[in-house]
C-alpha cells in the first residue's frame, strides 16, 4: 500500500470515529431524557400523521407477503431499529472495506485471500452488528410485553375501549414497545383493523411470541369471550416463557463460549504467527495448496459452529 493511501484512511477512520463518538454521546443523552421516541417527537407539537409517517420512513419499514431478499433485508434493519441514513450507511460500510483491505495486505501473502476477506469482512461485520442490535431489541421487547399486557388488562378492566388501552401503552412504556404500540395505535386511528395492525407490529418487532398477542386478539374478536381473562392467562404465559429462556440461557452459557473461543482462536494463532514470523506460511503459498486448505479449514470450522450452535440453542 503506497503511503499517502495509507494517511488517507487513517484520516477518514479519524473523521468516522469522531463522528461516531459525538453521535453516540448525543443519542445516550437524548435516550435520557426521553425514553420513548414517539412521545418525544409528539411534544414538539408536530402533526400526528407526519410523525406516523416519519417513523416508518426512518426505519424503512415495508409491509406485504414478499419475501424477496431486499424486502427481507428492509425488515430485518426495521426489527433492529437502524435509523442510519443510507449516506452515512455506505460511508460505515466503505471504511470497513478498506480497514479490512489494509489487513489482509498485511497480514495475507495471496491477492485471492486479500480480496476475499475484504469482501466478506465488511459484510460479516455489519451483518452481526445488525444482528446483535435486532437480538437485544427483541429481548428488551419480550421482557416487556407482559406488563404492556397488564396496562391493558387495567384500561380494559376500567371500562376503556382496546383502541384506548393500546394509546395508554404507548403513552406509559418507555422504547422499544412504547413507540411500537404507538404506531399500532395510529394506524389504528387512520383505518386499519385491528388484526391488520397486530399482524404490522408482528413485521415491524420480529418476535415470534408476539403472535400470540395476535392471534389471541384475532380469536376473540372473531368468536368473543373475556377479552380482559384471554390477556392476563396471556400475560402470565409469556412471563414463564421469559423465565424459562433465562434459565436455559444460563445453563447453556459455557457451551457458547466454548463455541466463541474455537472460532475465534484460530484466526488469533494465524495473527500471532505471521507478526512473530512473517515467512512461517510461505510454504504452504508456494506451494499452491494454500487456498485449498484455508477453504477446507473454514469449511470446517463452519460446520462445526453450527452443530456447537444446535446444541446450546434451545426453540420451544
């Protein structure tokens, strides 16, 4: 790499990490003082529509039975709650690939595997980023639920209608289910049938218990009975469910981590080696099996991830 190009990217990672750190400290501040977003946006008096509309908008949320890949991408950064520009998105993704092509130059001798982790670095990293961020939104909504449940099971109880109950939930509960109830709220207000406006927060959130909100509406919409009994046997369902993932989180802990360091410490050995002796691999490079047995290692190394993961991971 010629060295002007090399102070160029240290400039523009310089640039990024600034603005990264200034961002996350303005949104750590603006989640402090207010912890749910749509609330927020409605005290600046704004139109109830537009902000709707913005909501979606920002989180390029689409609804429909396709299930081509870019309308499953766009649904999988709205479950995560990325509301990344697309500018700055490409920007991120940019400087990945070339903070990746920088070390695979220096730490690979063959132009083939340079050019393959740059391309697969950049898009493991944001896909475990998005990931990760999608997870934890859907735990933190899950935890959630079952007292969103209980703030309308009282508003029922009270007399208030379910469109009612559902405005208090997103007035009460603070992010991510306050502003989710929110926009099942106003879609609510502007037409949309109830089923419809479960079966959109089900897209939007991505959790699978959260059909059984759903469907339990839908039931008893449809064939009646005691909206505010269906809700609290509801309610006290999704909470053993919690409890039970918690627990077999905990048991199945050493198994995932086991599981992180075997993949890991292959690539850290590799690192290591070829810092310490820069020449140990030229061998295998010359003599033209290189890539092969990188291929085949990687190959196995993924298909043992995946029976590690089988075994630690538990669906009921």
């Amino acid at each position: 790499m010629s060295l002007p190009f090399i102070y160029f990217t240290v400039f523009l990672f310089t640039i990024i990490f600034l603005d990264t750190v200034i961002r996350l400290a303005a949104t750590g501040i603006a989640r402090r003082r207010y912890i749910n977003y749509r609330v927020k946006l409605l005290e600046g008096n704004a139109d109830r529509k537009q902000i709707y509309e913005r909501m979606l908008k920002e989180r390029s949320v689409r609804y429909g039975e396709d299930d081509s890949l870019s309308m499953t991408l766009a649904r999988y950064f709205a479950q995560a709650n990325i509301r990344t520009g697309k500018t700055r998105l490409v920007l991120y993704v940019v400087s990945i690939f070339v903070l990746f092509l920088l070390a695979a130059d220096y730490l690979l001798a063959n132009p083939a595997l340079v050019l393959v982790a740059a391309l697969v670095g950049p898009a493991g990293v944001v896909t475990i980023y998005v990931s990760v961020r999608r997870s934890r939104r859907i735990k933190h909504f899950l935890v959630q639920l079952p007292d969103a449940i209980d703030v309308m099971i009282r508003s029922l109880a009270a007399g208030h209608p379910l469109p009612s109950s559902v405005s208090l939930v997103a007035r009460e509960m603070p992010d991510p289910i306050g502003s989710e109830f929110g926009i099942m709220a106003d879609e609510m207000t502007y037409g949309t049938d109830i089923d419809a406006a479960t079966r959109n927060m089900v897209v939007r959130v991505g959790a699978e218990d959260l059909n059984f909100l759903a469907i339990s509406l839908s039931v008893q919409r449809g064939s009646g009975g005691n909206l505010t009994e269906i809700l609290k046997n509801l309610s006290d369902m999704l909470r053993k469910r919690t409890m039970m993932k918690a627990k077999i989180r905990a048991i199945s802990a050493e198994g995932r981590w086991t599981a992180w360091f075997m993949l890991g410490f292959p690539f850290y050995l590799y690192g290591i080696i070829n810092f310490l002796a820069p020449t140990y691999f030229d061998p295998i490079w010359e003599s033209g099996y290189g890539t092969l047995v990188v291929t085949a290692g990687l190959g196995i190394m993924t298909v043992g991830m995946l029976v590690v993961r089988k075994l630690v991971n538990f669906d009921f």
